[in-house]
C-alpha cells in the first residue's frame, strides 16, 4: 500500500510518500511561500538529489496539484500514476477532547475539526485547508486524520485542569491540550523497544526539543502529562516564545507598550521571546548561540542556561508526576542534534543520578542510548519520525475501518 503523507502549514505544505510494504519513502519535498508569487517546490525522490523549481501555489489546493504532478512526472517522479496511492494521512493539530486517536476523515470529522477552530486559530485552518483541497481534487481516497493532541487525551483531570472558574472549561474548553503527541508517542515507543522493554513496562520523559519544544511523561505507555497547554506558548521557553509566565505580565506589558493583549501575546509572547529574547535578540538558533556562548556572549549563556534549568526542572517533576524515572529521550532539532544541550540539562539531574557517555553523547542524529551503564536513569537519542507514525495509522484505520488507537 502506498501512503501520501501531507503536513499543511499556513503557507507551506510538506509531504512524503510511503511504500507500507516496507516503509520506505518513496519521495518527500515541500512547496514553501503557498499563498505568494514566489512559490518553489523542493522535490526529492529516493536516492536522488533534492529538485527545486518555481510553482504558481495561490493556496493550497494549488500546491498540491503541482506535488501530485512532481509525484507522477516522467523523470523525477516515483509513481506513473496517482492511481497508486491507496491512502493520504493528514497531520492536524487539534482535535480538542473529540478525538483521542487517529480518525478515517468524514463529513461528521472534518465538522469536528472546524469546530476546534478556535481553539487553534493559527494552526488548524491551514491544516483544514489541505485536507479540503485534498478531498477536491481526489474525493474517493480514503483519508485519515492524524492529531498532535490526541496522544495527551489521556492525562487525569489535575494535569489538564487550570485552577480558573470550573466553568470557564465547561463553556469554552479551557483546559491544557498538549501537542507535538505524534513526535512524544514515536519516541516513547521507540526507547522501550531500544530498552528491550514494552513501552507498558517503562516510565518514561520524553523531550522533544525544536524550535517548538515539549516533554512530556509517559506513564506505562500513555501521556500523564505535557508542558504545553491550551496553547503551544506554555511549558519550557522555546526558539522564540516564553514559555511559562506569570499571567499578570500581560496586562503589564499591554500597558507598558501600549499594545492589545492579543499583540502582547501573538507578536511578542510567540515570536521575540524564548532563547531569541533572552539572548538580547541574538538568535532562536541554538547552534548560534551556542557558538556566541563559546566565544564569551553572557546573554547566549544565559538563554541557554534558562532552556536547560526549565527543561530539568520539568523532568524532576515528571519524576514525580509518574512516581519513577526509568528514561529520559532526547528528540527534534535541538534534542537530536546537540550534544551541548543534553549535556547541559543531563548535568542538573545529580539527584538521579544520571551520567552521560561522552563519545556515545557526541553523536547526532543516531538512536541509541547515551547514557553509562552506571547512570540512575536510562539517557537515549531517539530521532522523532511523526511521518511514519501517521503513515502506519493510516494503514492501520483504511485496513481495519476502526480507530488507530
Ligand atoms: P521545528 O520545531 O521547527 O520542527 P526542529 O525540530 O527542526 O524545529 O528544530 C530546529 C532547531 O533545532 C533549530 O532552530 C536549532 O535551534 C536546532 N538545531 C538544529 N541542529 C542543531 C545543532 N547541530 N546543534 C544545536 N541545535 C541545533
């Protein structure tokens, strides 16, 4: 069975397409700048070099004719014909408490998921837009919904509940959600199997550490807690956003420069804090700042020592939250790819005595576990791969009819 992936961003649109019989990936590439006159397609099949050319991609639907026509085309294509794709799975971010696992998307679904438009203003839309746009233009392919909320639907109620008027949940569905599930579900799988454990047997902190980032505590297999709430701005600060503050700084800051709280919280929260705001505007890159910290830059140490005080303090609790500690995971851009920061945020977990392989440590990019044979708590590297999580799913749902999860 051959699985297209599709992942809508509000002005981009990122896909890859699967072989099921043995999980390769026949193709990937991203249309960027949809919605602009100066759209390009990156293009990369298996085994070849990466093609990039010009697109007219007014909207989504758009771009997606010109990635089927990549997919089928003569010489750079995998595929002779569209025919061949059984199935599309479609990364969507929220589906609020509707929905704990991957759905086969319906007219019942795609009215659900419109409703949890409110709820994720900036992300959902154009998540929406891709699925729409895909039922246009090829309305008999089964497709299946794929949600970075779903795998947070199981924490108890004092973890996703805020201490605000119970009512304000009733009525408006105020309550912490989580995401980047799909990226905390792989990963929490992926070192128990590395572990030799089944993911039931294993208490497990999963860190994925991007541009975005989030941990989450992954209790005998199921998320029992996240950092991001209601939206992604709460948790550990991030490339650009804040992190977890105290409330009444909205309202100050809306005063002080004299801007809307919804300019507070969108232009300044999301986009100029996090470790680009603490290191005085330097970078949201951590390999930059990470370079100015070398080279003497206080502030970028600053905005790195923050990142990883935040990121231990939260496992510490997890810790807690989960009753026992066997693993902490690594994972994402940041996660992944520096040694530095695990190293970092591994040096502030003493109390469990946890002790990093130098040489293991310095690798990047490679599943494997990172940590002595000595160390309190099993440390790995697990490079996340949300694409074939949604693939599998999608297989699994348009196979048996039922829910993935
Ligand atoms: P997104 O949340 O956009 O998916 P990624 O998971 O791709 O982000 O992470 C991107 C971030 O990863 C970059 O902004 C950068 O800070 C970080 N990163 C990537 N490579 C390295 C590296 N070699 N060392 C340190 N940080 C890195």
């Amino acid at each position: 069975m051959k699985v297209l992936v599709i992942n809508c961003g509000s002005s981009s649109l990122k896909y890859q397409l699967f072989d099921m019989a043995d999980e390769r990936c026949m193709a990937k590439g991203n249309v960027e700048r949809v919605g602009s006159p100066d759209a390009f397609i990156v293009h990369r099949p298996e085994g070849s070099d990466k093609i990039t050319f010009n697109v007219e991609a007014r909207d989504h639907e758009q771009a997606l004719k010109h990635v089927f026509a990549a997919l089928t085309d003569s010489t750079h294509g995998v595929i002779s014909d569209l025919g061949q794709v059984s199935a599309i799975g479609h990364r969507v971010v929220h589906a609020g408490e509707k929905y704990a696992g991957s759905v086969l998307i319906t007219d019942e679904v795609m009215a659900a998921l419109n409703e949890c438009q409110d709820l994720a203003p900036l992300h959902n839309p154009p998540n929406i837009m891709g699925v729409v746009a895909c039922r246009r233009l090829m309305p008999d392919l089964p497709m299946v919904g794929v949600f970075d909320t779903a795998f947070h639907q199981t924490m108890p109620r004092e973890a996703y509940m805020y201490a605000l008027p119970y009512e304000m949940y009733t009525k408006y569905g105020l309550r912490r959600y989580g995401f980047h599930g799909t990226s905390h579900r792989y990963v929490s799988a992926r070192a128990a199997h590395v572990l030799g454990k089944k993911p039931q047997d294993v208490c497990v902190v999963t860190c994925h550490l991007g541009n975005g980032s989030s941990l989450a505590a992954v209790k005998h297999g199921v998320s029992i807690d996240t950092t991001m709430g209601f939206t992604p701005l709460e948790g550990v600060p991030m490339g650009t956003r804040s992190g977890d503050l105290d409330p009444a700084i909205v309202s100050f800051l809306c005063e002080k420069l004299d801007k809307s709280a919804t300019e507070v919280v969108q232009g300044f929260l999301n986009k100029k804090s996090g470790v680009l705001g603490l290191s005085g505007g330097l970078s949201n890159d951590f390999r930059d700042l990470e370079q100015a910290a070398v080279d003497g830059n206080d502030l970028a140490k600053l905005a790195l020592d923050v990142f990883a005080y935040k990121t231990a303090k939260y496992i510490g609790a997890y810790a807690v939250a989960m009753g026992a500690l066997d693993a902490i995971v690594f994972t994402a851009g940041i996660g992944e790819n520096s040694p530095e920061m695990r190293q970092r945020i591994c040096d502030r977990l003493g109390l469990f005595r946890v002790e990093l392989d130098p040489a293991r440590n310095a690798m990047r990019g490679v599943e494997q576990v990172i940590s002595t044979p000595n160390s309190g708590v099993a440390v790995l590297c697990v490079p996340t791969n949300e694409e074939i999580t949604i693939a599998r799913d999608t297989v699994q749902i348009v196979e048996s009819g039922v829910a993935a999860l």
